[in-house]
C-alpha cells in the first residue's frame, strides 16, 4: 500500500482541487496504526467506502460485495447512557426552517424503476440480534426517541410530532391487485415460530406507561374507512379470549358515564334497506358441537356490601323517537322454530333464579310516570289455535294455579295483591 504524503487537513485530502491518485487495490487512512478509513475494489471492479471505525471490520461484521458501507465497532465497560457506532447531530440552532417539510439526520431511499418478481427491499433495515442468553431489559430493532428537553409549546392546529412516524404516499395511480397483499403504515410480523412463554407477553405492539406518566390514549383513529379490523384463530384446549379488556376505575365521579366501552353512531346518510347495527354479533357453529352458547354474557357481582343505586345487567334506554318511527320495541327477539330435541327448552326467555334461599320479588317490574305506563300488558298476535298460546275453546275445568301480581300507586310503597287464575285443561 502505497502511503500518501500530509496533507494540510483532512479536507484538503477529499477536495477534488486537491486530490491525489494512486494504482494500489486499498487505500487507507491510519491513525496510529489503525485503519479510520479504507476504500477497497470489491468484485464488479468498483470502489467503494468500506470501513469506518477502529476495530477491523471483517473481525467484527459480514462484509459483502456491494455494501456502500460497513461499520463496526466494539463496546467496552462505560459508565455511559449512550454508545453509539454511528453517531449524527444535525441542530437547526437560531435558524427558521419554516417551509422546510422534510429535514432529518439520515435519509433511506431506495428507487425500485422496473417491475420486480420476487424481490424485497427497505429505505432502512434496523436488525438486532440477541445471542443464546441475554437479560438486558430493554433491546430494540429501532428505538425512537422524542425528547422535550425544554419548555415547549406546540401550537398550530394540525402540528403533530411524534417518535416515530410514517407516511404512505400515492402520488400516481396506485392499484393494489394481490390476494394476500396489503399496503401499510405499519407493518409487523413475527417469523420462525412464537417464543416459549413462561412469563411475560409476547405482543406486536405493546404500549405502556413511563415512569409518573400515562398515554391519554391507547391507539387514536380519527377519520378512517373502518378504524379496527382483526382476525382472530384461537386453537388448542386452552380457553383464550379474542378480544380482552381490563378495566381498573379509581375514579370518584359525582356525574357522567364510566364506560368500558362506547359507541356513538350517528347516521346521517339515507337507507332505503338494510339494517344498523351499532353492536352486533354474529355467531356459526359449522363443523363442531357445542354445550352452552351465549351471543352475549353479562356478569355482574360485588363484595362487602357496597352501597349500589340501582344495578342492571342489561339497561335500555330509548327517547321518544317521533312519528317517523313505524314500529318501535325495546326488546325485539325473532326467531325461526325448528326441529329441536325432544327433552330441551326451547322458549324466547328464560328467568331462573340460581339463589336457593332468597326469592326475586317480581319476575316483571312495570312501572309508568304520573299513571302513564301501557295500554295493555300484552297483545297476542296469530297466537289463537287449538294447540297454540290462546286456545280458542271454552275452559270449565277447575283452578288449580293463581298468579300472583302486586299493583302499586308508588314504586316500594306496597299496593294491591291480585291473582290471575289458571285452569285445569
């Protein structure tokens, strides 16, 4: 290797005014005997950067023809927060950017110019490989920081900063013809099988709370076609949930709503047909049997003897929805009577009581505003017929039932027990 003679700084040594040639395969700058920098002939005949740094890079990283450039250092006992093989500052100082969109310390840009059959490609690839035992608590492909160091006011109102953002651009006609293909803001994928857990989680995102600080919020959409799509395929004899929420309410509230979840649908488009649903569910059993299923659940229970208002496991609530509406039903059950086995249930409803030394004291709790409650209790409807709810023949047998009702002028004040007879057939 032929050795340079001095030049008068390092910024002579790359002004082309002041350049220098030479015919050797490597050039390279030594400091104290160590190679800082090297250019070296890889195998298609052309020149390139191949190190920076001060440990040699085939002894510490994988030098492949092609690579712009190869970095490598080696770490050693600090006391320090930060170690870094490449380290970038870029301070705008007193200097107004304004106008300035895109000013970063690095930029990846990759131009794919023709069409590709199999082919994968990253503007930046962040690989972090752990070794057979490791414990550190903390380890990332990318981390992302964004720091407040100082008093900031974030004005504007569409300023949005981030630690890490992403941005998906169509500027031509772009049409997306895959089966299985998806263009993403954000893409994750686990490969070669899951990690054994014994404790811990093991997420594609996992958004937590710092130290003194909390997220105001999970994940926040605003205006997108549909905010949350998942697939889920639970497998094996272990019983799992699809969609788990854990709720812990410290608050005291002396008004509003403490809700786990809330939807807030509002239609403003005309429907000629069709149906809204706000929540619903949709449940097949195609290829195995079942032993209890329920669209819905609600469970509810308290300890201590807490001091509770009123409790419902299920409460409707409808305002008076004008003259528009043709038909109007709190409860609206339908179904479709078939075939069924000889010694089941088969009805619309059913109330049990699970308690075996207390009694619910009414099955049905009607109760009206200012004497306004309903025209009739029930209306029977294609329900007449010889084996059907009303049978259309005259009953002479004896009474052998009453069902007992309590009226009221005044919910909890007692009122007038009567009884409802029923005949023997």
């Amino acid at each position: 290797m032929a050795t340079s003679k001095k030049h008068s700084g390092f910024k002579r040594l790359i002004d082309r005014d002041q350049a220098f040639s030479t015919t050797d395969s490597t050039l390279a700058i030594l400091v104290e005997g160590q190679e800082a920098l090297a250019f070296k002939k890889d195998s298609v005949g052309t020149y390139g950067l191949l190190k920076l740094g001060y440990q040699p890079a085939e002894a510490l990283a994988s030098i492949v023809d092609g690579y712009g450039v190869s970095l490598a250092t080696g770490y050693s006992a600090s006391g320090s927060n930060r170690i870094y093989a490449l380290e970038i500052n870029a301070d705008t100082g007193s200097t107004d950017l304004t106008g300035d969109t895109n000013v970063g310390a690095i930029k990846g840009r990759v131009v794919i110019g023709t069409t590709q059959t199999n082919f994968g490609a990253s503007a930046i690839v962040g690989t972090l490989d752990v070794g057979t035992v490791n414990t550190v608590s903390n380890q990332n492909g990318i981390c992302a920081v964004l720091d407040f160091y100082g008093n900031c006011t974030i004005t504007g109102s569409s300023s949005h900063m981030s630690a890490l953002s992403a941005v998906v651009w169509n500027e031509a006609t772009t049409t997306l013809n895959s089966s299985g293909g998806c263009i993403a803001g954000l893409d994750l994928v686990q490969n070669s099988g899951q990690p054994a857990k014994t404790a811990g989680i093991n997420p594609a995102i996992n958004i937590r709370a710092g130290t003194s600080s909390r997220w105001q919020y999970g994940i926040y959409m605003a205006d997108v076609e549909r905010p949350f799509y998942a697939t889920a395929t639970m497998s094996g004899s272990t019983a799992w949930t699809a969609l788990d929420l854990q709720v812990t309410d410290t608050q005291t509230i002396a008004t509003g709503y403490s809700q786990g979840i809330h939807v807030n649908y509002t239609k403003t488009g005309a429907q000629t047909g069709g149906q809204i649903n706000p929540f619903a569910i949709d449940f097949s059993a195609t290829t195995a049997n079942c032993t209890d299923v329920a669209l819905e659940e609600l469970y509810i229970s308290q300890t201590g003897n807490k001091l509770t208002g009123n409790v419902a496991a299920w409460q409707l609530y409808c305002e008076d929805p004008g003259t528009g509406v043709l038909n109007m039903m709190l409860i609206d059950v339908g179904f479709v009577a078939g075939t069924h086995a000889s010694a089941s249930r088969y009805a619309a409803m059913r109330v049990k009581n699970n308690a075996t030394a207390a009694r619910l004291d009414e099955v049905f709790y009607i109760e009206g505003t200012s004497n306004y409650c309903a025209t009739n209790l029930f209306t029977f409807c294609g329900c007449v017929g010889a084996s059907d709810l009303l049978v259309n023949a005259a009953t002479s047998g004896n009474v052998v039932y009453k069902l007992k009702v309590l009226i009221e002028n005044t919910p909890g004040a007692g009122g007038t027990t009567g009884y409802i007879p029923i005949y023997e057939a």
